[in-house]
C-alpha cells in the first residue's frame, strides 16, 4: 500500500535518476521533466555501480533533499552470478546513501518478486519468487529497507511493453518487431497463456506521480486486464499492412506461471484516483502506429 509524505504534488525537489540511459530510465526522465520536475539522468558512463569508486562518485553527484531514483540493473537476472551483479550495485546505493540527507529513495523492481496466484495478484500478496530474476528484486528491496530510513517507495511494473524497448522480450514488443518487417509472428503453443501488460509511459507515469507526492510502500504498475499472447498477436498482426501471419508451435516444457497471472490495479485507483492505465489495446496500437511512423521515414 502506498503512503503519501505530502499533501500535495511538490516538484520543487531534484529527481536524480540512475539508470536513466536505458527504456524505462529514459521514460521516467520524459515524464519527470514533462510534470515540472528538476530531473537529473546518470548513466552507467556517469556512474558505474559496480565499480570500487561508485558509492563516493554517486554520493558527490547528490544533493541534500534529493530524490533518488534507482532504476539500474543488468536484466532480465538469469542466475547466480547475475543475481550478485544486481546485489552488488544495490549495496553501492546504499553505501552511497548512508547518512546522507536524502528526502525520498524510489525504487524499480518487479511483479516478479509474487508468487503465483490463481486470485488477482495485489501489493499484499505473498512476496516468494520462484525466478533469479524475482530472487533479485526482492534482495534489493530488502537491502534498501534495511539501509535507508526515509521514505522509500517501491514501483513494481509487471510486463512492460514499448517502442524503444531494446529486449525484444516474447510479447508485445517482439510481435510489432516482427509485424513491421513483414515477418510472421511465431507463438509458443498457441499462446494460450495470459498476462498482464503494461505500457511504459504508464510505468513512468506512476513513479512522477510517486516522486511528487514523496510516496512510501509498494505499488504494482499493471493494468488489472489479462490477454492471451495469441488474441496480441492477432490484433499487432492486423496494426501493420500487409498483415502477417500468426503461427502456432508445439510448446515445449511448461507454461510459465500456469498459464495464468492477473493483477488487482486497484491500488492505483488508490494512491492516485485520477490516473488512467491505458488497455493493452489502446497501448499497444499506439506503439504499432509510431513503429509504422518509423518505417515511413
């Protein structure tokens, strides 16, 4: 649940975002700047946080009353030694923080950190990741609680997708990729499974909005609607001329999360009633009209 520090939106603070070079860090630098908020990006050529120096390089670069905003990582986290990468830039951050003034800390993770639930997901639910991705994202949080005493506000986005996304992940973002080139789009099975999708402008949008109310606790960015990937890929399929087609495969192993994971997006409607999620249909036909928008010129 989401805890507001202030009254009223205030976006006289600085906004110092790490990790701002990447889709969802470059996002929330629009969307902070956008809503009048003093926004100051730090890439891993400003900052390295693996690196000995990083935690007096990053506590020079701060100035008291800042809000921090962390949103680097190296991910998808896919094992062990990835997972310690993640832990360590995290433990930079909290060497880099420690007894500095700090007004606000938010922090990037993921609905990965939840475990799998046939009722709508919600920020109470059980916090028991069964993926090194999910184990990540819960160390950091629990690394950051226990060093930083202020008030820290949780964002954890579940499926993202967007135009700039550079992971091509299996979803909205890999079936406009292949829709604009005129390639079909190739299911696993016959993408039965369902999710929810979020789009980035609203994740960033969320954390503007959690930067200048000060907000402490977990919010989940989701849309509270779940979509089989095969009813996506029909309709990106039908976003772009001519239309492609839309293949099935014989699945192999499992379906992640059983097949099935909503989401309860009511503590949104919460922390911030006036804040609309865009549908997927809505979000995804628009980053389909600016990737067709690309290839014209």
């Amino acid at each position: 649940m989401l805890h507001h520090n202030l009254t009223a939106p205030k976006n006289s603070t600085r906004a110092v975002v790490l990790g701002s070079g990447g889709f969802v860090g470059g996002a929330c630098m629009r969307s902070l700047k956008a809503s009048g908020v003093e926004a100051v990006g730090l890439s891993r050529s400003d900052v390295d946080l693996l690196a000995p120096e990083a935690p007096s390089v990053l506590r020079g670069r701060l100035l008291p009353e800042d809000t921090l905003v962390f949103i680097s990582a190296r991910a998808p986290c896919k094992n062990a030694a990835m997972l310690v990468e993640n832990a360590r830039m995290a433990e930079t951050v909290c060497a880099a923080i420690k007894g500095f003034p700090l007004s606000h800390l938010v922090y990037v993770s993921s609905d990965a950190v939840y475990r799998d639930s046939d009722a709508p997901l919600s920020e109470e639910s059980c916090a028991e990741p069964a993926s090194p991705h999910g184990a990540m994202h819960i160390a950091r949080e629990v690394l950051l609680r226990s060093e930083y005493q202020g008030p820290l506000g949780i964002l954890r986005p579940t499926l993202i997708y967007g135009a700039a996304d550079p992971h091509n992940g299996y979803g909205p973002n890999r079936f406009r990729r292949l829709a604009a080139d005129g390639q079909p789009i190739s299911l696993f099975g016959k993408g039965e499974e369902r999710r929810d999708h979020v789009s980035v402008n609203d994740v960033a949008g969320l954390l503007t909005s959690m930067v200048i109310r000060r907000s402490s606790g977990v919010l989940n960015a989701v849309s509270g609607a779940v979509v089989s990937f095969g009813e996506l890929a029909e309709f990106v399929a039908g976003q772009f001329s001519p239309r492609v087609s839309v293949n099935t495969t014989t699945r192999v192993g499992a379906m992640p999360h059983g097949g099935f994971r909503p989401f309860d997006a009511s503590g949104i409607r919460r922390a911030f009633p006036d804040f609309r999620i865009m549908s997927w249909r809505d979000g995804v036909g628009a980053m389909c009209r600016d990737q067709a928008g690309l290839r014209k010129s």
